[in-house]
C-alpha cells in the first residue's frame, strides 16, 4: 500500500466538502448549489439507462426529485477513496436517504460511485452512479410540535 501525501489529504477533505454538499443541497432544496457541484457535461445514472446529462438538465432533475417531497435527509458515511490524482478522482461513497412525502417515509440505502475534477476553485461530480442497496417504504407520523422543521424553499 502506498503512504497518502499530504496533496492527497488535502484533495480528499475538498472531495469530502464535494459529496457533502450535496446532501446538504439536496435537503434544503438549494438547486443552485446542487448544479454548481457537476461539471458542466456530468451524467447522473440511476441505473437501467436512466441517465441525466449536463448541468442545466441535472438543475431540472434536482427540481423535480426535491420537490416529490415535504423533506428529506441523506447522509453520506464511509468515503473510499479508490483513485485520487492531481485532477481526477474516483469515490465510492456509502448513503441512506430519507424521504417525506407527508402520508409515507422513503428509505433508501445503497452507495454513490463517482468520478471527480478539480475545475480550479472545487472538485466537480463528473459522473455519478446512484447504486442503491434496498430501499423500504414505511408510515409518516407528523413532526412533534415542539421542532420546526428546516427550510426547503421552491426554487422556481
């Protein structure tokens, strides 16, 4: 095994910030910073060639799968870093999702398997994979009074 260089740590933490933003953009509903986190040509795979390509159609996606529901809640976990080089990198990056629609709860498990750039100011999603592990639907209850939920505005 080779030893990390410190470039290398550096790059993993701004990839790190990458896939975090996005479930942080995703659960507020923040279409801008969901875009600016592709590249300009990325894809977006979910599988059975249900593929999304280029920025502005991934801004029309966010729109649509953001807006299905009253809120939700991805949390990214383990990070494996299989290839970071000067400008590129390759992630695979373990996710559960949750999802309200009000009258049902969605879960979802599985993992993202990306392709990264450094485009200079961040590391960009060129490619990403969504490989889901299971997925279960269960009942909604309503949010105890005492919270106030986070924001989710409409983004039209």
């Amino acid at each position: 095994m080779t030893r990390v260089t410190p470039e290398q740590l550096v790059a993993r933490a701004e990839i790190a910030d990458t896939l975090n933003a996005y479930s942080r953009g995703v659960d507020r509903r923040d279409i801008d910073l969901l875009a600016d986190l592709f590249t300009a040509d990325a894809t977006f795979d979910y599988g059975h060639g249900n593929i999304t390509r280029g920025r502005e159609n991934l801004r029309g996606l966010f729109v649509a799968a953001t807006g299905k529901y009253t809120a939700t809640s991805h949390h990214v976990s383990t990070i494996n870093y299989v290839r970071v080089d000067d400008e590129t990198a390759s992630t695979i990056t373990y996710v559960y999702a949750f999802h309200d629609t009000g009258d049902a709860h969605f879960h979802v498990w599985g993992c993202y398997e990306d392709e990264l750039v450094d485009d200079g100011d961040r590391w960009r999603i060129a490619a990403r994979r969504v490989r889901p592990a299971g997925a279960k639907t269960t009942t909604s209850e309503a949010l105890p009074d005492r919270f106030e939920r986070y924001a989710r505005p409409d983004p039209s």
